[in-house]
C-alpha cells in the first residue's frame, strides 16, 4: 500500500460544510455566554464608582486577550478535527512532514510574551493608581471591624457606628481602615471596587467611592466559620446634606454603644443590624504596623505605645481626621 498525504482541498463539500456548522455552533455558544452576563444581577459588571470602573476596564482587557487566544486555538481545533478525521474511503495515515521553522518559533513565542505584556502592564500601573486617595480630597474614614459573623463600622469624625449597615456620602472618597476582632476576613463592595483583608491587630487600607446615590450589596468573601455566608451588610449612599442629617439624627435619637454591649456583639453569632450614637474607645486597635495608601500622602496612625508613636512623629506621619 502506498502512502499519500491529504491536500487542502481533500476535503470535499461534506467536509467544509461540517467545517461551517461547527463554526457556526461555536458562534451561537459564544454569543450565548456573551449575552448572559448582561443582567444587573451581576453587580461586576455595573460599577458605579472610580475604583470599580478601572477594575472593571481591567478585567475586561484582560477577558478580551485571554478570548482571542481561547478563540484562535478553538478554530484551529475544529479545522484539525474536521480536515484531518478518519472517514470511509481514506485509510491512508497522515505523514506530517515536520521540518524546523525559526520564523514559525518566534511568532508563538512572541505573541505570548505580547499578550503577557497587554495585560500586565495596564495591571501594574492602575494597581498603582488605585493605591492613592485623589489628591486634594479629603476622605471619609470608616474604621472597619469584621466579627463573627456580622460586621461592625465606626465612623471617627462624627462618633457614632452601625452594625451591618453603611451610610455614605455620593461622590467622596472613603478611607475604609480595615481590621478584625475574630477570624481573619474580607470585606468586599462589588460595584465600588475590589476587597481588602481584615486580620486580628492590622489594620489595612482601602479607598473606594460611589458616584451614585442608591443602595448596593456588601458581604464577606473569606471563609470564617459556621456562619460566615450570613455576613451581608447594605451600603446606602446619600447626598452629602442627606448624609450630614442622618448623622444629627443618629447623634440625637440612638443610643449608644457600652463596652458590655460590645462584647456581646463579639460573640458568636449573626445579628441584624443597628445604629449607635457613640461607641467604646477601645473597640479599634490602638497599635498597628503603619500601611502607606498613597506613598506619603495618608499614613494610618500608629497610637499606643512610646518608641511606635515616636517612629511615627519622626517620620512625617499624620494622624486621620476624627482620631483622639
């Protein structure tokens, strides 16, 4: 039996036809997961804030070069599959007549490096951006303290705290400081922007902003226990008047916080959500490591204890609007 090899054009009308419905197919089924993600449902892709725009804007370049690769080695599948398949009639093997290309070489080690390249390099520098509170504005600080399983927020300049509920001003940065009195957690608003860890006697950084008024979904995105998918919490952003009433009304209608009532938010267990004029001074880490959110610009304070406070003065630092 001699051996032959198969041409282009070997494959007949049945075989491009074949060809053109496994395209075809691969086009509906992309549309398909295209269109499905289209619904407000998912909160990804409907930012409504500076932060969660850019990641998003990432994500989507980074979804777009990955796509392109995933779709050029699916065409190239269905082509190998359908030109090169076993059929009645053609019973001689392929002999592939393999020969080095230095050409061929460079172009799929180039390309990769490339799109490597499109994605990182985008990646690092708004990772950088994003680290940096917008000049000339003053933040909003929210000290941040995830329990179990419920989540607790104070808010140092007006002195007063909710559970499992947030209130924010439209169009102002807020400097959440993020710690935990528990197990180590998450602390995430997908449509604001991306999560920061809390972990027990840190305090980490993260600024996000919403530059529309409504109320948007938070949670815990850190297994921490039993009860850890309970941690929801609400974000209501308000106008900034509207903002400056619910503090006055909180400050003259609620109670507030006692250190006894603090510990029994610490126990164990979920709770639904509360409001307090003032809470216990100790319920914030008096010492941390110092975290840098904007290479100079904020350095989170270091209270506490004699040679960390004068590390602190010594270096520049500035301690947050709203602390003692």
């Amino acid at each position: 039996m001699t051996q032959r090899r198969w041409s282009r054009g070997s494959i007949g009308p049945a075989g491009g036809s074949s060809a053109r419905r496994i395209l075809a197919g691969a086009v509906v089924a992309a549309l398909g997961m295209l269109a499905s993600g289209c619904g407000r449902q998912y909160v990804l892709l409907h930012p409504v804030g500076p932060v969660g725009h850019s990641e998003l804007r990432l994500m989507l370049l980074a979804g777009g070069a990955m796509a392109v690769v995933i779709l050029f080695v699916c065409v190239l599948l269905a082509i190998a599959a359908v030109r090169f398949r076993d059929r009645q009639g053609r019973r001689a093997p392929y002999v592939p007549d393999w020969h080095q290309s230095r050409i061929l070489e460079s172009i799929w080690f180039i390309i990769p490096v490339l799109i490597v390249a499109i994605i990182a390099v985008p990646t690092v520098r708004q990772t950088y951006a994003l680290a940096q509170v917008p000049q000339a504005r003053k933040p909003l600080v929210v000290d941040v303290t995830s329990l179990s399983w419920k989540w607790f927020f104070e808010y140092p300049s007006a002195h007063v705290a909710t559970v499992n509920h947030l209130v924010l001003p439209v169009g102002k940065p807020v400097l959440f400081e993020l710690t935990a009195d528990s197990a180590m957690n998450t602390f995430w608003v997908p449509q604001l922007g991306g999560m920061e860890y809390t972990m027990p006697g840190e305090v980490l950084p993260l600024w996000l902003q919403a530059d529309h008024t409504g109320v948007y979904w938070g949670h815990s995105s850190n297994f921490s226990g039993l009860q850890f998918e309970k941690m929801f919490f609400s974000v209501k952003v308000v106008s900034a008047s509207g903002f400056s009433s619910w503090v006055r009304q909180t400050r003259r209608s609620d109670p507030a916080l006692t250190a006894a009532a603090y510990r029994r938010l610490r126990a164990f267990g979920t709770t639904g959500t509360a409001t307090y004029s003032g809470y216990p001074s100790g319920s914030f880490p008096k010492v941390t490591h110092r975290f840098t959110l904007t290479g100079g610009q904020y350095v989170p304070a270091v209270r506490g204890y004699g040679q960390m406070q004068m590390g602190m003065a010594g270096s520049g630092g500035t301690m947050p609007a709203g602390r003692p």
